[in-house]
C-alpha cells in the first residue's frame, strides 16, 4: 500500500492510497485506489475504515469534514 495524498484535520488522517497485490495461487494482480480514514483520540488509532471512493473530498464528507 503506498499513500498518494493524506490531509490532517486533527482527529482524523484521510489517505488516498494505492493498493496493489498478486494472488499467490491464482497470479491475478489487484491494483485499487481508495480513501482509508484513521481516528486518532489521545495520539493513538481507535478506529480505521477503509475503502471510501478514491478521493479525499469524498472521504472528508464521510467524516463530516468540507475541504
């Protein structure tokens, strides 16, 4: 997974990232975009959902967060 763009709102990172894969047995390669949001209290990770649509104005919605 390699990260193309994040934005820090202070309880949330919002990353667009790239995801790419092989199947072991089968070869066939995976390669997704997605927005992945992290939930930070007190420093840490609570809570990590993955998968949004592949843009961060999307996934800044989703938070309740306009860019």
């Amino acid at each position: 997974m390699d990260i193309e763009e994040f934005r820090d709102t202070g309880e949330f990172v919002v990353a667009v990232t790239r995801w790419r894969a092989t199947g072991k047995g089968s070869g066939i390669a995976v390669n997704r975009r997605a927005a992945d949001i992290y939930e930070f209290r007190g420093g840490k990770i609570v809570t990590v959902t993955l998968g949004y649509p592949p843009d961060l104005h999307a996934a800044l919605e989703a938070v309740g967060l306009d860019e």
